[in-house]
C-alpha cells in the first residue's frame, strides 16, 4: 500500500504516502477519507517517492473528499491548492506547510511559537 494512517491524537489523522498511487490504493484512501468523520488530517510527504507532479495530481483529485487538512514534506507549489473558479463544493480547507510543526499547529488552531 502506498500510504500509511496512524492517529495523532483523537482529532488529528496521519496519512504517509510512502510510493506512486496504484488504482487499488486510490480506492482505499477514498475510503479512509470517507471514515474519518470529523477529523483533522495531516497529509506527510516525506517518504513519498512520487513526483511533485503526481503529488499535487492525487491531492487535487481527492480534494472533495477531504476534511480540513494540512500538507508537508514535499515541495509543493503555492497554487497546489487554489480553487477552482466556482468550486464552491469545496467545504474544507487545505494547505501546505514547510514543517510539520507548523502543520500540525495550524491543525490544532495554535500560534507556533518562533523557531
């Protein structure tokens, strides 16, 4: 399986992609994001072996389905995440972090203190 889901805490959820999308793993993840309810999710790239390219492809793609979430470990660019003129459908929302601290500080609704 391309990815890896573990709980932060009772309101956050990791998923590590760890290897390029198969069909069969696109399914399960839609499914995992189907379940997580009223969870936070933190989307870690460190260990993805997938381009940059395929990275932002999967992500816009399954953007729908995702709950408020918070992206590091790649480099992706600034516009990744930019909407769609008149994509109101999208109720959640996504953005990328350098860090994972600063991720999961956002996540949590926090101020991260200077480094």
């Amino acid at each position: 399986m391309s990815f890896v889901t573990t709980p932060v805490d009772a309101h956050i959820v990791r998923c590590k992609h760890t290897s390029p999308f198969e069909c069969e793993d696109t399914r399960k993840l839609v499914k995992f994001l189907n379940s997580l309810g009223h969870k936070k999710l933190l989307i870690d790239l460190t260990e993805a072996t997938a381009t940059t390219t395929d990275c932002v492809r999967e992500l816009q793609q399954l953007r729908p389905l995702m709950p408020k979430a918070a992206v590091f470990g790649a480099e992706i660019p600034a516009d990744a995440f930019k909407l769609p003129k008149g994509a109101t459908y999208y109720a959640n929302e996504v953005r990328w972090f350098p860090t994972e601290r600063e991720a999961l500080a956002w996540l949590r609704e926090e101020v991260p203190e200077p480094a």
